[in-house]
C-alpha cells in the first residue's frame, strides 16, 4: 500500500488491489469560508426568529385590544336595546333600523 500525498487538496491517494481510493485528511476546523456563510445563516435564522416573535406578540395585543372592542361594542348595544327598544342602527346615519310591519304582525300570529 503506496501512500501519495496531494498537498494541494490535504488528500492522500492509496493504491489496493490496482484500485486508486482517495482519502482525506481529517479536518479540525472548517475553511473560514465556510464558517462565515454558517454564521450568516444562522444569525439570519434567529432574527428571523426574533422578528416572529415581536409579531406573535403584537398579534396577542391586537387581539387583546380586539376582544376589548367587542365587549364595548355589547355593552353600547344594551345601551341601545335599553333606551332605544332596538341596537340595529345604521352606521351611516345613525336611523334604527326597525323590522318591518309584516313582520310583526307575523311575530303577533
């Protein structure tokens, strides 16, 4: 078994049985290369990660403030049925939208 070494790539070529296996060198470190296209990488995935984390958050405090606004939006709307007989108003121009004759009268039947 005739070892050749290969300075230019650290490898070392073995002959056996009139075959050419290439061996490598064992490596202690990764080419510095490649070292700063992991740590890119990886410094990409966590503030990606801390970006999804300050949007999960804000989405919890919109749909804190959400709910809020819906419990404010009942509590007018009792207002409403209390003083007004009905909550159904139009938006635009505040009339309340009263159901139509016929459909008391079926109410009534």
């Amino acid at each position: 078994m005739a070892k050749k070494e290969n300075t230019k790539s650290e490898n070392f070529k073995e002959v056996v049985e009139d075959k050419e296996i290439e061996l490598k060198v064992k490596a202690e470190r990764v080419s510095e290369e490649h070292l700063k296209q992991m740590q890119q990488i990886v410094n990409t995935i966590n503030q990606l990660q801390f970006n999804i984390g300050k949007i999960e958050s804000q989405k919890h405090t919109m749909i804190h403030n959400l709910s809020i606004t819906q419990d404010r939006v009942s509590v007018l709307q009792d207002t409403l049925q209390k003083e007004y007989g009905s909550y159904d108003v139009n938006l635009e121009d505040g009339t309340i939208n009263w159901p139509k004759e016929e459909d008391q009268k079926e109410d009534e039947k």
